[in-house]
C-alpha cells in the first residue's frame, strides 16, 4: 500500500484523472439553463453535453419549471439528471429552491448560462459554498426591449461580484456582460463540422420535402420567434423583393410567442404563400442546404452561432450591423443596418438559386464541437482540482 506522502504526490500530479481511474464517479457540474423553450444558449449547451467526455464529467441540468422543450429522455440516457426549479419571477421560491438543492447536491462546480440573471444562481451558490461558480455571457442587448433592458443594466454591475470565474461565448459578449478590463475565457459555441458542410444531393431532397422548386430563391433564416430576432423585418424585406423576384420564398425555422404576430404580418401584406413556418427543426443542418441565402437581421446577438453554421453550408449570408463581426469566419457576410429593408431586398435581388462559398475547413477550425469539448472538459477537470 502506498504511503501517505505517495498518496498526497500522486493526487498532487494527478488529481481528477487518478480518482476516475480508480473508479471515482465523474465530476458533476450544475447547468444553470433557465428556461428550455428550444432557444439557442439551451441549444449550445445540450451540444457541449453530447461531446463532452462524460466519462470524467457530467452534467445535471437545473430548469425552470414552466420549460417546455426540455429534452429530459436524452439527458438522462447520457447519464445526466434534470432539476426543475421555480422560474426567477418567483424570487423568494426560486432562491430558496436552489439553495436546497446546492446544499443536498453539493456540486463542486455551478455554471449559470443565464447572462445577467446569473447573479441569482450564483449568489445562491456563494451562499452554500460552492467553490467553482462560473458565470457565462451568452448575449448581450439592443434596442426595442425596454423592460429587459432595464432589468439587464440593473443587475449588469453585479456580473462580477458572485462568479469564480468568467465564460463567454464572443469577446464581444464577454466585455458587454463583465467589462472590457475584465479576465474572461471565450468559449466558442461549437458545431459539428461535417454535419453542416453542403451536400448538393441532401438540398434536392430536402426542397422537394418542402415543395420547393429548383428555381425558387430560398430565403432562410433561423431563431426563436422573438423581439431580438427581427422577424417581421424579413417579411418586409420580401415584400419588397416579390415585384423583382416573384418566385423568392422565405422559410422560418423555430417557434416562440412571436409567430403568429409575424404570421399575422404576412398575411396583412398578401404574401403569406410566399413564407414557410416550418416550427421547431431537429433536422437544420439539412434545411441549410436546402436556402440559398441566410439572413438574420437580429437587435443583438451574443455571438449568433446560426450564421457560422449557414456559412459553413456555403450559404451567402446577410447579417445585421449590431451583430458582432466575430460571427463573421469566412469574410464573406455582408453586415447591413435594419433601418432599411430595401438594401437587404436589393442584395438578395442578385442571388441566383444553388449560389455556394467555399467553405474551408480551416476558417471553421475555432468552432469544432470535437475539439472545443475537449478543451471544456479539461477546464472543468483544473477548476475541480483547484477548488
């Protein structure tokens, strides 16, 4: 048997990884998502859960309890569980419930990916002792949400105060949330490469799933149906493209509480079987082969993942101003302002049907899933081993 100062040396040079070897559990880290609805910040994290090497880390998901899209089955086939809690409306329930749980559960590592709402589960956690407690930038703001807005910039000045250490997805969403002199690590939220390369015979069988002729130019866009996504500026930047281009079609892709009042804009304008509301996708990668352009006139994004994935399927793409130039990989979007919808109809004018970029594997080597969750699980294994 190994004496006590081997045993204390080999923790030393080891730590984690010899407690897995010989039989440890692996580390449990506390995803702090809010609430599932099929957003994107969910999304990403969902993705780095498939990815990660759950052999040495996992994850337990703590959701808000009015969540509807949580993918419950999955998680817990990949070995992880699901908490649901009161959602933060409901502060004194919601604080009291994570306490609890901090407290039963004792995970050593609590990750919020709830931007400036991460004070609450992170003050929670400091509260309990927890050692890790990480806060992650995911988005930032723009115009058009005042009540969030409000809400943000009054708990912005507390985003340093609970957290141990700092994640965002951009420098960009990084310095808006925690300051620009402040030390953060960008986390890049991954994709699976190969999954959303083009694939010419994939886009013949996906538009004739959707009853899209070869010579329709298909305009795509991707995101939850809400104030920051812009939607009904695309329905307006159709309309205006209709009297140059009467066989354009726009497809949306995702669901939220402000579908029908896009819906409802559509119709108005009489273009409603010009536009496509194919709801909540597990299949995108596809449906990306299928566009011809990719735009996405959001308010604010935190980085806005959707677009490096539609130019990694070649996709020409057309991106609001206030989107950071991160989402840029391939130097080939062209970022307009949303003041005006007649230069978004006057570039996509110009695009003929099956237009493709090359897509490199190279410009696309910071976003690897693979490798980026690689990068995430020895994170979580050095911040377990200092805490």
């Amino acid at each position: 048997m190994a004496s006590n100062t081997n045993r204390k040396c080999l923790h030393a040079s080891s730590g984690f990884y010899l407690a897995n070897a010989i039989g440890q559990k692996p580390i449990r880290v506390a995803q702090i998502v809010g609430k599932m609805v099929g957003g994107g910040v969910e999304s990403v994290v969902m993705n780095y859960y498939r990815h990660i090497d759950r052999s040495k880390v996992q994850f337990d998901f703590l959701v808000d309890e009015d969540s509807t899209r949580v993918p419950e089955e999955e998680i817990i086939a990949l070995g992880g569980r699901v908490f649901r809690i009161p959602p933060y409306q409901h502060p004194i329930r919601y604080r009291r419930e994570l306490i609890r749980l901090m407290r039963e559960q004792q995970w050593p590592i609590v990750h919020s990916n709830i931007n400036t709402l991460s004070v609450f589960p992170l003050s929670a956690a400091k509260k309990v002792g927890v050692p890790v407690r990480i806060a992650h930038s995911h988005s930032t703001m723009g115009k058009g949400e005042f009540a969030k807005n409000a809400m943000k910039l009054v708990l912005r000045p507390f985003a340093n105060v609970y957290p141990t250490v700092r994640f965002a997805c951009s420098h960009y969403a990084g310095e808006w949330l925690f300051g620009k002199n402040a030390d953060f690590t960008v986390i890049p939220n991954g994709i699976e490469l190969d999954k959303f390369h083009f694939d010419a015979g994939v886009r013949q069988e996906t538009r004739k799933e959707l009853g899209v002729a070869d010579d329709v130019l298909l305009i795509g866009h991707v995101g939850r149906f809400m104030p920051q996504k812009n939607q009904t500026f695309l329905v307006d930047v159709l309309a205006d493209l209709l009297p140059k281009r009467p066989n354009a079609m726009l497809a949306f892709v995702g669901d939220g509480p402000d579908r029908p009042a896009v819906q409802q804009h559509a119709k108005k304008l009489g273009i409603a079987n010009h536009v496509l509301f194919l709801g909540q996708r597990s299949d995108v990668n596809r449906l990306y082969q299928a566009f011809d352009v990719f735009c996405l006139p959001s308010l604010y994004e935190g980085l806005g993942i959707v677009g490096v994935e539609a130019q990694r399927a070649g996709l020409p793409c057309l991106f609001a101003d206030a989107i950071t130039r991160e989402v840029d990989v391939t130097g080939i979007p062209r970022f307009m302002t949303t003041e005006s919808y007649k230069e978004w109809s006057s570039f996509i004018s110009a695009l003929e049907p099956g237009t493709r970029i090359d897509s490199s594997d190279k410009a696309f080597s910071g976003y690897d899933i693979s490798e980026n969750a690689r990068k995430l699980t020895s994170m979580y294994l050095k911040l377990f081993e200092k805490k």
